[in-house]
C-alpha cells in the first residue's frame, strides 16, 4: 500500500497513510511523498462530492 498509495485510497485506507504519514521514524522523503498523495487525494475527492 506504501508503493501505490492511490490504491489504498481507493481500498479506504486513507486514515492508515495519514497515521503513517505522520509517524516517527518513517523516511521525510516518503513521509512527504504521502502527504502530497493525501493532499491530492483530498482535493479530488472534495471536487467529485460537489458535482
């Protein structure tokens, strides 16, 4: 799920990525990484409700 985070999204694993996002110890490249996912994931999800 770490390597394709887009289908653990889709899977409903949105609060797992968030907690690991935010976790101690995990790489900040790959911690930033997710973050970006979560942010665009938030974003598309937030258009597709308004429609």
């Amino acid at each position: 799920m770490l390597s394709n985070p887009w289908s653990g999204l889709l899977q409903g694993a949105g609060e797992y990525l968030r907690y690991t996002a935010g976790r101690r110890g995990l790489d900040p490249d790959r911690a930033r990484e997710l973050r970006e996912f979560l942010d665009r994931w938030d974003g598309r999800t937030l258009t597709s409700s308004r429609r």
